[in-house]
C-alpha cells in the first residue's frame, strides 16, 4: 500500500512535470511579413501578433526555438508537412483543420473589406457591384466561399503574392478594388502614401478572427487548451489594449 507521504510525492512530481511539459520543448514559430501584425525590423519579427504571441507563451513558460518568417503559401505548407509548431496570424478555415488546432480563442477579431480610389467612385452593396471589375486578392489567402465563386464567374480576379503588390496596382490604376484585412489596409495606405485609396466599410467581405495555429502532428490539443485559457487572460489586461493602441497607430 502507497503512503500518503508517496502517494503526495506522486502527485507534485505529476504536476510539476506537467506544468513543465512545454518548457521542456521550445517551440517553433513561422509567420509571414504582414503589418501590423508581423514586421521585420533589424532581423527580428515584431508587430501585434508577434508581440501577444510571445507574451503568452513568456507568461505559460515556454521558450521560443524560432520565429521565421516565409511566403504565406510556404508557411502554410510548412504547417501542412509537420515542418513547425505554430504559425500565425491565420484566419479560420476548416480544411486546415485536417492538419492544425485552432485555439478556442483568436489573437484579435479583425474585418476583411473591399478598398477603391475614392475619386472613382465606386461602392459595394453586394457581390453585383463587382460584375466585370478587376479585383486584386491575394494567392492563398481565404475570402468567403460566396465571394470567391462570384467574382471568379462574374468578375475579373487578379491573383499576387502580397497585399503591398494589389495597393500598388490599386492606386496606379491597374485594378479597380482589392480586398484587404482593415488593420493591414490601413498600414500599408499610410506607409506608402496613398492617400486616394479608402477602404469601404460599412459592407465588409468577412468578419473574422486571426488565429495563431499549431500542427497537430507536433503540438497536443490540451496544450493548446492552455494556450488559448492565457490568451483569454491576457485580453481582459491593460496590457491587450496597450498592445492595439501602441500597433494600431
């Protein structure tokens, strides 16, 4: 019969090896440049999400091995083939749940709409306006299902690598709307100087999350369950909002 003295010791050494599971393995973080979520400054990844990420995982314990960052596609490839841990800031999509855990909780709600020159004055009140417009999206990125199909039956679709590559175009007049995440929008419009270009808000394409995603091939579901309970805490903290002032200028 175990004594209670055992049977206590059991218990610590069971929980403090849980506890420590994580910090035994340093994770592996992939992201791509995508301000003002993910910047490159001096060789290191900053911006908003790479910025919670990395308080999160500081308050759970967990050291970071890397943090890379890559083209969307090939991180989500990398993702797909168990080649890192987590990868963020990702929208929710269900065919990537096959090969990622989603945490119950997204790094940041976020609105995906639909940008002009405001002196053409185009509008969108629904999917019709589009019809036999050039829209400028993004290789790889998830719109809505709706959307998609519409404007590759009904409208002209030009695909590219990045979202910097449709404002340009936007503004030179090559493209008649792209589609951007406001925050990203707005980032890229300010840094670049296009003071023609406006996003169309009140009819946002998608209202969504953006997630950080971790491969279920190399990560645990419970752990995950962990990540998402901090990340839940963090955002009711002064720190959460300090973080979106101080991004989101």
């Amino acid at each position: 019969m175990i004594s209670f003295r055992t049977l206590l010791a059991l218990l610590v050494l069971q929980w403090v090896t849980a506890s420590t599971w994580a910090a035994e393995k340093p994770i592996t973080l992939i992201c791509d440049i995508w301000p003002p979520y993910q910047i490159q400054e001096n060789n290191k990844i900053k911006g908003f999400s790479a910025r919670l990420v990395t308080e999160v995982l500081k308050r759970m314990n967990v050291p970071i091995a890397v943090m890379e960052a890559y083209p969307w596609k090939r991180a989500l490839s990398m993702m797909e083939q168990g080649k890192a841990d987590a990868l963020f800031s990702a929208n929710y999509s269900q065919a990537r749940t096959s090969f990622a855990y989603y945490p119950k909780e997204p790094l940041i709600s976020t609105l995906w709409v639909l940008w002009v020159r405001k002196n053409d004055g185009l509008s969108y009140n629904g999917l019709a306006d589009l019809k036999g417009k050039h829209i400028g999206i993004v290789r790889g990125y998830i719109y809505t299902p709706s959307f998609s199909e519409y404007i590759n039956h009904n409208a002209r679709p030009e695909l590219v690598t990045d979202d910097e590559t449709n404002f340009k175009k936007l503004n030179f007049g090559r493209i008649d709307y792209t589609v951007a995440e406001l925050g990203n929008g707005n980032h890229i419009v300010r840094t670049m100087g296009f003071k023609n270009i406006i996003p169309l808000k009140d009819k946002p394409i998608r209202e969504d999350g953006l997630y950080i995603i971790f491969s279920k091939s190399r990560i645990k579901e419970s752990w995950v369950n962990r990540f998402s309970d901090e990340l839940k805490k963090i955002k009711l903290e002064p720190f959460y909002n300090n973080l979106k002032k101080d991004c989101f200028k």
